[in-house]
C-alpha cells in the first residue's frame, strides 16, 4: 500500500497551526494566523528563515516565513495612511480547509474576508484565500483575490518569503540580469546585474523576470506574471541591530526574495478575481 501524505492540526508557540508531512521527508508548518507558513523542510534541510527572536503574540506577523502582505505593500497603497504597514492580512486569524492528500502532495486552502476588524482600517468587502501546495522538493504558494463589492477593489501586495541561506556575504541570485532595478537604499535606477551579492544593505526591487531565479544555484524561485515586481532584501548589520525581532547576526542568514506588486497597485472590477503565485523548487546537483 502506497503511504499518504499527513496533515495535523498543531500549535506553535501556543498559536493555532497546521502541519504537513509527505511519505518522503518534506514537512511545511502554516500558522492560522496570518496564514504565514513559517517552515519548509526540504531534502533534509530548513528552507525558510525565522527569527528566534519573532513576536509570537498572535497579533503581529512573525519575522521570517512568509508573510502575505496585503492590501498594500510597504506603505505603498491606496490607504497608505490608514492602512498598517504590508496592510493587514498578515496580522489577522485565517480559516482553513481540511488538507488534500495524496501519495506525493499535500494541498491546504486558508481563507480570509471582510469583517469588523478590517473595516476598521478598509470599507472594501473582499475575499482572500491562499493556496498551498507541497511536492517533493516543492513549495507553490498562491494569493486569490475576490472582489465581493459593488466598488472597484484597489490593492498591492507581496508574499514576502525569507529564504535560508547559511551566509548571505557569499550567496547569488542569478535571473534578473537586465531587468529595470530601483535601489531604495541609494534611491537610484539602473539595470540588474546578472549576479546579485550582498555585502551590505541590499533593498532594492525589479521589473519581475520572465525566468526563474537561481539562488545559489540550489533553489530555483519562480512567479507569476500577475505580480509586476520582486523585491530582493536583506538588512545587514547596521538595521538588523535596530530590529528588535531579529538576533544580532540574524541578517546573515537570510535573503527576502519576494513576488510583489510595489509600484502600480491592482485594480480589480466588483465580482472579479486575481490570483498570484511564488514557487519554490529545490535544484539537485
């Protein structure tokens, strides 16, 4: 008889928490709150960051997983002032379905939508649901949005993942040589270098890559065309020692490689849906 992938309801850090296992070895752990996924086991190893030091109050976001930043990016919205900052999916219990199993994949839907505590910050009646999909050496993460309203349902956006890595000064992200490039550190323009190194504060976001991205030449991270940008980020010392919610060489071991919509925010007709996905695959030598 062919073993089935397991799912189980869990907690961590006292928080509601789903947990996902295939017959091979990969494992995934998703918080209801936020729906922020926060590890992926993959070929024996950790593939996602997460701070040790991450607030764990089930009101904040954690720092590392990967956050669902919505309806704005950054304080890039159409309510930037009103709005938290990444908005406020992230910070919020989802629902969840009972998980899809099979021999090799487990699937779980979390859902979001209107209620009291949104329309403290937003009028806009909406519905969010968040796919994800575990294969061996595979994690797809997919945002839905529904427009419920009778109005326009304006938004930007990002799944902001944190990416392990065990020495961000000598890792490489290769796949946006050539693409438009704004560096928010130096406020300047100019066209990505083929390879990405990080010897020091590293905030800049690109004109999405039609290829897949190459980290270190053992993740391969792909997105949709739905989502226009990817943000790639790392703090370094000098701001990683301002955030409290990080260990002080907390920034070396991680790189934000994130599908995004920062620049022009998503205009979506009443009734209508939009959906946009990340995709990450472990590469073997």
């Amino acid at each position: 008889m062919t073993a089935q992938a397991t799912g189980r309801e869990t907690t961590f850090a006292g928080l509601p928490a789903v947990e996902l296992a295939l017959p091979q070895g990969d494992t995934l752990r998703v918080m209801r709150h936020g729906a922020q996924v926060l590890s992926w086991v993959s070929g024996g190893q950790e593939r996602l960051y997460l701070s040790p030091q991450s607030t764990m109050d089930g009101q904040a976001a954690m720092r590392g997983g990967v956050p669902v930043c919505f309806p704005q990016f950054n304080q890039r919205g159409p309510m930037a002032e009103r709005l938290p900052k990444h908005g406020f999916a992230r910070n919020l219990p989802w629902q969840a379905d009972a998980p899809v199993l099979t021999h090799d994949s487990a699937q779980l839907c979390l859902h979001l939508q209107d209620n009291a505590r949104t329309r403290v910050w937003w009028p806009q009646a909406f519905a969010l649901q968040l796919h994800i999909t575990l294969r061996p050496g595979a994690l797809r993460i997919g945002l839905n949005v529904h427009n419920t309203d009778v109005h326009p349902l304006v938004f930007s956006g990002a799944l902001h993942t944190y990416l392990a890595v065990p020495d961000v000064t000598r890792a490489q992200l290769q796949g946006l040589g050539g693409q438009a490039e704004w560096d928010a550190v130096a406020n300047t323009h100019a066209s990505a270098a083929d390879t990405l190194q990080f010897a020091a504060e590293f905030d800049r976001v690109y004109a999405a890559s039609p290829q897949a991205l190459r980290l270190n030449d053992q993740l391969h991270i792909q997105q949709s065309a739905s989502w226009a940008n990817t943000v790639v980020w790392n703090p370094a010392q000098a701001l990683c020692q301002s955030l409290a919610d990080m260990p002080e060489d907390g920034w070396r071991h991680m790189l934000c490689v994130e599908a995004a919509q920062v620049y022009e925010p998503i205009t979506l007709p009443a009734g209508e849906r939009w959906e946009g996905w990340q995709q990450l695959t472990v590469t073997t030598p």
